[in-house]
C-alpha cells in the first residue's frame, strides 16, 4: 500500500524526547492516513542509538531507523531520508518533519495533510507551537528578514516594537490561517514533489536558517507556504542545542549559528545586502545595549554577541570569496 505521508524525526541527544515524538505519531486518533515513519539520530554523543536499538523492537516495521555515524545537522539530516523517499517508484505525497522535541497534541499529520489536499498549490505548512514549560502559544508564522527587521530586532526597544510591529520577522501569536514567509522548522509538512522541486534542503547549512532558506527557494517557484495554527505541537525549545530564548543566562551562541546568519543573507540577497544586513543588526545590538543600560535592565543579547557576530559574520562578509548561491 503507498504510504500517504512520511514523518522524519531528525534526533541529536534526545533520545526519550525523540521517542515520545515517534510514539506520539504512532498513538494518534484512528485516521485513514498511510504512515510511515523515519528516525535519524545524528551521531548523538550519549547512548541514544542503543536506546532506540531497543526500542524499535515495540516499534517494529513502523518505524525506519538511521543510525549515522556523522552529525548531519538539521537539514542535511532530513535529507538522508528526503532523497531516499524521492527515489522511490512509488514516493509518498507529503513528508512531515517533526522536531525530536516536539509531540503531537492535535492529530497534525492528519490535519495538516488535509490542509494540503484542501491547498493544491501550497508546498509547505505548518501548524501551531505550545511551549512545554508553560502551555503558551509560541511564534510559529514567520515574514523573510531583512535589514530593518533585524536592526528593530536587535534593537529591541519595546514602543518602538510595538508601533512597526507589522515589520517584525514573527507574526502575532494568535493568528487565523493564512499564507506566510516561512513556518518554524519544529513541525512543517510539504509535499515530496515541491521538495523535489527545490533539491530539498541546502547542505551548506548545519543548523539554523536552513527552513528559512528552503521556503525562500519554494516561494520563488511558486509554491505557497501556510501556517495553520489549529493544528497544535507542544515543544521544548533548545533541547538538542541550548539555545533557549528564556534562558536568563543568555550563553553564547554557537558559531554555527552566525555562520548559518550569514549564509542565509549572503545567498539570498547577495554580499551586498548581506553587508548591509549584518551592519544593520550590529547597529541594533550596540544602541540596544546601551539603552539596557541606560534603564538599567540586564542585558537581552546572548554573551559576547557583539564580538562574535563581528567574527563570524563581518569579518567574512569584508573578504573577497563569497559564498554559494542557494540552490
């Protein structure tokens, strides 16, 4: 029988969430969908693939496991069984990427496959985010950044915010259906052909801004990226990397954070515009700064942001070889 949708669990360290995730999948209300689902674990450093060694045994055929020798990172990890599936004489319609950290509360993968047999032309969509910790609605409906967006960003002032709060990157919270930019890489479901369409995602990218540039790439062939936030996931941000927004702590970012930054921009709009961008989030970062101190609050930005993005990002974009142009 031709399955109707895979679902690619990509894991790295997580191995009891990743399972919930999985089971989450394979306990769902009764549907007629056809399901199989695709589990990588990416080289986790810990004993995660002993764990799911064992645990496929309740799972059986259900569940394909990928135990890599390599951490692909996201989107290269997603490949991995993209590019299987593809091959396939008889390829499944949709493929769900579901975070490791993620579980399904509503049954997203029949709803968001629904969404899609409902939108012939839409590529992408993904459904809404609840936070673990405290049951909130979190952003999940994205517009492209670009130069203004990442200065009012960084900046991060809140009544001017407020006041150009139709030019920030995440839409409001609560929100109708509706097409957007991009959709959060934690629960997304697209069509195998419009994956195709686009050669899946761009390897040079580890982690980071890979689902960014991959509905970039869908919306310029003509496909349509929607969010539906009635379809729910519940979610713990930062479980495989520690990047975590409500961290008070704020700990560096990794630097392949501001190599994927950069990538993006640079791909995208150019190095032009990505000079353009990088100065204008610099900008933000230092007048944010101050005002932080000025009204005494602690300071919002990751440590040693400043220079690090100087490192990372500047620097780079002042020499001469530019980087790939995104596929």
């Amino acid at each position: 029988m031709t399955t109707d949708v895979a679902v690619v669990i990509v894991n790295y360290g997580t191995a009891d969430m990743a399972i919930a995730a999985v089971d989450s999948v394979l306990n769902r209300p009764q549907d007629s969908i056809q399901v199989e689902v695709h589990l990588v674990d990416n080289a986790s450093p810990g004993n995660d693939a002993q764990v799911f060694r064992q645990t496929s045994a309740r799972w059986g055929d259900a569940v394909t496991l990928y135990l890599e020798k390599t951490n692909h990172g996201f989107g290269r990890g997603n490949n991995v069984v993209l590019r299987q599936l593809a091959q396939r004489a008889s390829p499944p319609d949709k493929v769900y990427m579901l975070n490791p950290d993620a579980r399904l509360v509503t049954n997203a993968v029949a709803e968001l496959s629904a969404f899609l047999d409902r939108h012939p032309k839409a590529g992408m969509v993904g459904s809404g985010i609840l936070e673990e910790a405290t049951g909130d609605t979190a952003a999940s409906a994205f517009r492209f950044p670009n130069p203004f967006s990442e200065f009012i960003s960084a900046l991060n002032f809140g009544p001017l915010t407020r006041l150009l709060g139709k030019k920030a990157v995440a839409f409001p919270h609560e929100q109708p259906a509706q097409q957007v930019d991009w959709v959060s890489g934690a629960s997304m479901m697209a069509r195998l052909t419009a994956l195709s369409d686009v050669n899946f995602f761009d390897p040079d990218f580890f982690l980071y801004f890979e689902e960014v540039d991959l509905m970039h790439r869908l919306k310029r062939k003509g496909w349509e990226v929607w969010h539906d936030p009635a379809v729910k996931v519940m979610h713990v941000e930062g479980a495989s990397t520690g990047v975590n927004s409500e961290n008070p702590e704020r700990p560096p970012l990794p630097p392949y954070w501001y190599d994927s930054w950069r990538m993006y921009f640079e791909k995208q709009n150019g190095r032009t515009g990505a000079r353009t961008a990088a100065f204008a989030r610099l900008a933000g970062t230092v007048m944010g700064e101050l005002i932080e101190k000025l009204r005494r609050k602690p300071k919002s930005n990751p440590r040693n942001f400043v220079p690090d993005f100087w490192r990372h990002v500047v620097t780079p974009l002042l020499q001469r070889n530019p980087v790939r142009k995104s596929i």
